[in-house]
C-alpha cells in the first residue's frame, strides 16, 4: 500500500480530531480524578471519571493504531523504495554495458572504414602495378616483332 493523498489526509484527519479533543478530555479527566479521589462514595464522579478515562484511553489507542499505520506505510513504502533502487542500479549496470558495446561498435565501424580505405589504395596499388606491367608487356611484345621481322 502506497502511502497517497487520501491517505495522508486520513492520517492528518485522525490526528487533527485528537489533538483538538485532547485538551477538554483531559481537562475533564483532571477535574473528575479529583473529585473521584476526594469523594470516591459518589457514583456521579466516578462515572464520570471512568468516561473521561475512557475517552482519554480511545484517544491514545486511536493515534497508537495511527502510528502504527504511518509505521506500516513507512516499511512499505522503504521496501518499494529498495526494490526502485535496485531496478535504477540494474538500468545503470545495464546502461553502462550498452555504452561499452556501443562504444566497442563505433570503433570496430572505424576500424572497417579503415579497412575498405587500406583495401582500396591496395586495390589502386595493384591495379597500377598491372597496367604497367601490361603497357611493359606490350612495348617489350612490340619492339620484340620490330626486331624478329
């Protein structure tokens, strides 16, 4: 359970209502524990007494189960946060391992672009050799038939 604005304000609506009960509760409790005390014989008091004890004892219990609430949210709300954080370090590692290949690609891309350029000045290298060899092969074939005729 994801801690939300209802929920919040729920929250924030419990502790509201107690925190403006608590002074006319406790006020009330004051008054009747004396009056309890002094005169425990009169039935009045010590209902009355008991009542406040009562609502003071709700009033505790309802911002206890409040807090216990806030305390689950927080657990909650810490584990969804740890397993967030290992998707974001598994997204970095991930990440990182696509950058290197990216970065080893974009190399072995100007290393073939090296490659076809070597390839071509040997290719043109080569194929001078040959015409030459072939104009050579000619004039030698040519002054060989000026000189056998």
């Amino acid at each position: 359970m994801v801690l939300t604005v209802e929920n919040e304000s729920a929250f924030a609506q419990t502790i509201k209502a107690n925190r403006s009960q608590i002074p006319s509760v406790l006020a009330d409790f004051q008054k009747y524990y004396v009056m309890y005390h002094k005169n425990p014989e009169v039935n009045e008091f010590q209902n009355f007494f008991f009542n406040s004890k009562t609502q003071l004892t709700n009033i505790n219990n309802s911002l206890f189960s409040t807090q216990k609430s806030l305390e689950k949210n927080i657990i909650q709300m810490d584990a969804q946060m740890q397993a967030i954080s290992e998707k974001i370090d598994a997204e970095k590692t991930q990440y990182g391992n696509a950058y290197t290949k990216q970065s080893k690609l974009t190399n072995a891309y100007n290393g073939a672009e090296q490659l076809i350029d070597d390839s071509h000045h040997l290719y043109n290298v080569q194929y001078i050799k040959n015409v030459e060899l072939i104009v050579g092969v000619i004039i030698v074939s040519g002054m060989l038939m000026k000189c056998v005729r």
